[in-house]
C-alpha cells in the first residue's frame, strides 16, 4: 500500500503547485531532488519571483531506514528496526498582509506492523477576517463531513490544541483540522482513512486560492506590512519550538534546508509589543485562542 500511498502524494505535489502557480500569475516553482543518507529522499519545490506568494513550499518525501532513537522510546514494544514514512508539506507566505498564511501536511508512516496516517490543514491570518474563517472552517467541515461527521469537531479540537504557542498564550492562527496516529480500527480499515487523506490534500489548492482570489485586491499600508512581520516571528516560534514535523526531520538526519523551507523569508520581534485598544491588530489577538465555534 505504501507505493500507492507515495504515488499519489507525488500526484498531488504537481497538482498543487500548477494550481498555486496559475493563481500567482507571474512565479513558478524551483525544484530540488534530494537524497536521504540513511535512505529515501523527496523533492523539494520552492516558490519564486510570485506577485502574490513572496516564499512558498511544497515538499515531497519518501524517506526509509534504521528506527531512530525517539521512535523506539515513543513505540517500547514494537521490535521492528525499520520505519517508512512518506507525505506532502505545505507551506505559503504572501507578500498582503491581508492574504492569510496557509499550512498542509498529509503524512503516512510505517513501523513494523503498526502503520498510520497524520496531518491537517491550518490558516494563520496576519489579521483574522471572520468571513474567511467562516468560510475555511465550513469547508473543512464539510469535507470531512462526507467521510465521518466526528470527524471535523475532533480534529478542530486536535488543531486549537496543537498549533498553539505555550509561551504566549496564543495559537498560532484559527486553526482548522488536525490528526496524528490515526490507525485502522473498529470503525475505519485502513483503506478508509487514505480516503479522508486524499480528500484532505486534495481540497488544499481550490481551498487557498479562493482565498487569494477574495484578498488579493485589498490595498494596505506600511503599518500592516509592519504587523505582518510581527505575526511571521510568532509563525517562526511555533516551527521551530513545537513542529512535530521540524522535529521529525532534524531527528532523521532530513535535508535541513527542506526542513525550514516553512520559514518566511523576513520576519521581525519588537520587545513588549502591545498593539492599540480598538485596532484591527487589537482585534486579530482576541481571536487567537482556543475553542472558537466558528459555525455558530
């Protein structure tokens, strides 16, 4: 099943990046074929020269090998010496300050065994427009919807839960779906849950670029590039202290410059800063918490 897994991520690559390079309109994605050492490899594709997108990722990977160390203390039992893992990872940085960060990652992973399926979609608005988080938390309902309505509250509640900044008290944007270890059971095979993963990775393009397309036109100033820069520094935080994929693929020896293409290619920290009572920024951070129903 894992070939069937990797080919269709493969699929999605391409498809994602002629999607994202027609709403653009101007860049294209750079390629980067890279080979694991300790086995595997993937392709990196990096966005450039884009009117809309400044830096981009989407990144492809099949990587195989010696368990590392973290996986055997996480799985104590299992006596496999041999770990699989595979997936697509998304990230884009707009040049708008009103055009909202965007993250995917759809992962497939084998150990022995046990073998399973992770990842999610969330948006990271440097000013959070309620439409559009309206918008984006009834498509993901939906989708998810057609597969298992259990499906979008537990994984909403998962995505508020993980893609938050302990140290500031603030998740990282409005959320969306998350899901880890998500292995056969009672109620799902296997086959089931691929399913819901390629529904998930596919709703990804059509998804983001109707939200460039409602955004793309907005004039803004100085002061909100200046607030788009701080909201990068938070993104930059969270990837780098709590990513579980960044963690994964330092800790198996990835491509490190694979690994931190997520990062923006400017962002900035002011001591203290404390934004005016009233103001568009104001209101950004009293939306950045957990356990918002966006669907009321």
């Amino acid at each position: 099943m894992k070939r069937e897994i990797s080919d269709w991520f493969l699929d999605l690559q391409d498809d994602i990046c002629s999607n994202l390079e027609v709403a653009d309109n101007g860049g294209s994605f750079v390629e980067d074929k890279w080979e694991r050492p300790g086995g595997g490899g993937g392709k990196t594709r990096i966005f450039k020269n884009g009117n809309i997108i400044e830096r981009g990722g989407v990144n492809y990977s099949a990587v195989f090998g010696d368990v590392p160390d973290f996986l055997k203390k996480q799985f104590p039992g299992e006596k496999a010496t041999t770990f699989y893992a595979t997936g697509v990872s998304i990230v884009m940085h707009p040049k708008s300050p009103e055009i909202p960060i965007i993250h995917m990652n759809i992962r497939y992973f084998e150990l022995g065994k046990i073998a399973w399926f992770g990842g999610g979609i969330d948006l990271t608005p440097h000013y959070v427009n309620q439409h559009d988080a309206v918008y984006f938390h009834s498509e993901l309902k939906k989708m998810c919807d057609k597969h298992d309505q259990s499906f979008y509250p537990k994984f909403k509640t998962e995505a508020d839960n993980y893609f938050f900044i302990k140290h500031r008290n603030e998740t990282r944007g409005i959320g969306g779906i998350f899901f880890d270890h998500f292995r056969a059971n009672e109620n799902h095979s296997l086959t089931d849950i691929f399913s819901f993963v390629k529904s998930t990775g596919s709703l990804f393009a059509p998804l983001y670029v109707s939200l460039i397309n409602l955004n793309k036109s907005t004039v803004y100033s100085e002061n909100e590039k200046k607030w788009q820069l701080l909201r990068r520094g938070r993104y930059v935080e969270f990837n780098l202290v709590y990513d579980r994929g960044t963690k994964f693929g330092l800790d198996t020896n990835g491509r490190t410059e694979s690994i931190l293409m997520s990062l923006p290619p400017i962002a900035s920290w002011e001591y203290d800063y404390q934004p005016e009572p009233g103001s568009r920024e104001a209101e950004t951070i009293s939306f950045l918490k957990k356990d918002i129903d966006w669907l009321k």
